[in-house]
C-alpha cells in the first residue's frame, strides 16, 4: 500500500522544527532512538533522503521540503478529525504577532475564518514592523510570530510561508516626471522596505522625496491611491486604484523580492500554539 504513516510524519516534523532530532523525539515523548528508527522508515517508505544530518542538527533536504509542506496540511487535518470526532474543540489564549507587510488585503478575512472556526481559541494579534515582532517573540511576549525578510536570508529553524516579489506601485497611470524628485510613499524609519527603496534609488543616482510616511500598509495604499507618490510594496500589497508601475519604463531599479517566514517554535511550546502553528501555516502559506 503506498501510503505514509501518520505518526512518522509527526515525527519528521517535530524533528525540523525543534532542528534536530533529540528535540523533536522529545515532542512526541520517543526516545531518540525509537525517533531515528520512525524517521529511517520515513524516507525508506519515500525512497530518497529526507535529511541532511550533522553535529549542529538536521535540515530538510530538497524532498524533505516537500514532504514537510504536505506533512503539515495531513497532521493539521488529522488533528481536526480526531477533536471532531471527540468534541475537543481547540481552546486558549493565543499571542500572535504579525508584519503589517503580510498579505495585507486577505490577512484579516484568514484570521476571521480561523478564528470562527476555532471559537474557542482567543487570538490576541499584534501588528508591526519585522524588527519589532522578531523582538517581542524573543523576548517571550509572543507565541507565534510571523515576519519578512528582505536580504534574501531566512532565519534559523524558520518555516518559510511565501516568497513575494517586490514592486514600485502607484496610481494608475501615474509616472514620474523627468528632472523631478521622486515623491516616496513609505513607512516610519528603520523600516526594511523603506531603506530598501531609498538605497535603490541613491545607488541609482535618482533624487527622491519622501513625501508620506504612513503608521501601516493601509496608509501607504490609501496614499497611493491618491495619487501622492510611489512606493516599494510585496506584490499582494497591490489595491483598488494602485497599479504597479513597469520599472524600466519609469526608469526606476528593479526591485528583488521578499519572504515571510514564521519563527522557530520554543523548547516548552504547548499542545495548542503547535496546533495552531500548523493550522495558519496551512491557511496562511
């Protein structure tokens, strides 16, 4: 029968999270033998390596990846069926901490659907800057937290939930004039896409502006809705009445892209945050 066992993907995912194998075999109360044998299994039944092991842990390998995704969706169901079947439905308080740059135009209806689906889960979410959500996890003031990166770098032991491109957006059918300074829409200072953007343009030698600075990504669409400048976005970011504006044509530097990835689980995670992380990395991914 080509199937997986249940409680073997379990165990592989743990393993990932906790990056190594002792750590995980502790979530799942095995032994750190009985954990190596039910991940030796694993990869038999997927017939490649799953793992890259060494002294400092383990990391996924290519098709590690791909299991891990799919080992996600099938634990969190999993999950779902047996408190359906049992009338355990999930509950507690949880603190949650988001960039305001994460799909901003569906971020609240995912979370309204998570939230009425799991009634009995109080989501405490707080919204900002990267820097300021990847401080408040640290400092043990947030459960989950999920945030962006824009060096093209992924933070240890992350689960990486999408990769964006990143865009000059403005209203529509607004380009800017020759020989004027570009008018900037952006966030506070420090924030990663704002230096981004002004390091762009300098490294271009294109004069520049900063015209609004918003306190979030709603300012920043409501502004550039109205006309009052361009600004450096994630592609979901785009909006009723923003276009993205063809870089070459506007004669502004092309732009990389970003990724959003949730932070590492903790060693004393409860049964709730790791059921929840699995449930909005299904939703939200």
């Amino acid at each position: 029968m080509q199937a997986f066992d249940i409680e073997q993907l379990r165990t592989f995912v743990h393993a990932v999270d906790a990056g190594s194998v002792t750590a995980g075999a502790a979530k799942v109360f095995l032994s750190q033998s009985a954990a190596s044998e039910q991940l030796l299994k694993l990869e038999d039944r997927a017939g490649q390596s799953l793992l890259v092991r060494s002294k400092s842990g383990v990391v996924p390998t290519p098709a590690g990846r791909i299991l891990l995704a799919h080992a996600r969706k099938l634990l969190a169901l999993s999950d779902e069926v047996w408190r359906d079947l049992h009338g355990v439905p999930l509950s507690g308080e949880l603190r949650l901490g988001v960039t305001d740059y994460f799909r901003p135009n569906e971020r609240t209806q995912l979370l309204a659907r998570l939230a009425a689906q799991h009634p009995g889960v109080r989501m405490r979410v707080v919204m900002g800057k990267s820097l300021t959500v990847e401080s408040e996890h640290a400092a043990g003031n947030l459960d989950i937290a999920i945030t962006m990166r824009a060096d093209g770098k992924k933070t240890a032991r992350a689960h990486l939930l999408r990769t964006e491109p990143l865009r000059w957006m403005a209203a529509r059918a607004m380009l800017p004039p020759r020989g004027e300074p570009i008018a900037l829409v952006t966030l506070t200072e420090g924030c990663s896409l704002r230096l981004l953007a002004e390091k762009s343009l300098i490294q271009r030698k294109l004069p520049f502006d900063v015209v609004h600075v918003a306190s979030g990504v709603a300012g920043m669409q409501s502004a550039l809705a109205a006309g009052l400048g361009y600004a450096c976005l994630p592609e979901s970011a785009l909006c009723e009445g923003v276009e993205i504006v063809p870089a070459r044509a506007a004669r502004l530097p092309a732009l990389g892209s970003v990724s959003f990835q949730m932070l590492p689980s903790r060693r004393n995670e409860t049964r709730l945050i790791s059921e929840v992380r699995d449930l909005l990395v299904d939703q939200l991914g």
